[in-house]
C-alpha cells in the first residue's frame, strides 16, 4: 500500500508541470492580427505562424518568428507597434507565469502529500 502511494504521489509530481504547461494562451493578438491583414501572403503566413505559437503557449517561438518579421518583411510603422506590443506583453504574461506558477503547483503536491494514508 505504501509502495502505490508512493508511486502515485510521483505520477501526480511529474504531471503537475505538464497540466500547467497545456493551458492556452492569455496574450491578446488581436492588434497583430488586424494589422497584417492586406500584407502581401508570405508575411501574413507568418504572422499567422507566430498567433498560432502564441496560442499554443509556444512563446520563445512567437518571438522568434516576430523578430524575423520584424527585421524581414518591412513592417509598417502600425505593424511594427503591433509587433512590438506583442512581444511585451508575451515578455509579461512570462513573467506572470514564473512568478505564481511553482508556488501552487508546490502547494498542490503538499496538499495532495498530506490526504495519503500514512
């Protein structure tokens, strides 16, 4: 009995950081989005690329893929302000994420820790 608390409490341990990896995104693109509209296809693909990155919670990608737009297509000054907010307020929700995730997902464990039979 012991031995399968045991290994439940490590399955529960290892899938905590995956169930919170897995939630979609917060960052807002619909200003990128609106602004890349009558952009020739190939820099709207991209555009496109970089949203779906974002929704996916793929952020290190969206970036990337934002910069290169950045420093390829030739924005506009409208679509450069898209970019740029877009990868601040990533930066942000980051940020966000990294300061309030560990902590509950520790209380999480201890809570969960403290109802197993001793």
């Amino acid at each position: 009995m012991r031995y399968f608390a045991l290994l439940l409490v490590g399955l529960i341990v290892m899938a905590v950081p995956l169930v919170g990896c897995s939630k979609k995104s917060d960052v807002d693109t619909s200003k990128l989005e609106s602004s890349f509209k009558s952009a020739e296809p190939a820099t709207r693909s991209a555009v496109d690329e970089a949203v779906a990155s974002i929704k996916d919670g793929n952020y290190s990608d969206a970036i990337a893929r934002l910069q290169g737009i950045a420093s390829k297509a030739k924005p506009t000054p409208e679509q450069q302000q898209a970019i740029k907010d877009t990868i601040a307020a990533i930066q942000k929700h980051m940020a966000e994420m990294a300061t309030k995730g560990p902590g509950d997902e520790r209380k999480e464990v201890g809570d969960l820790r403290k109802s197993l039979p001793k």
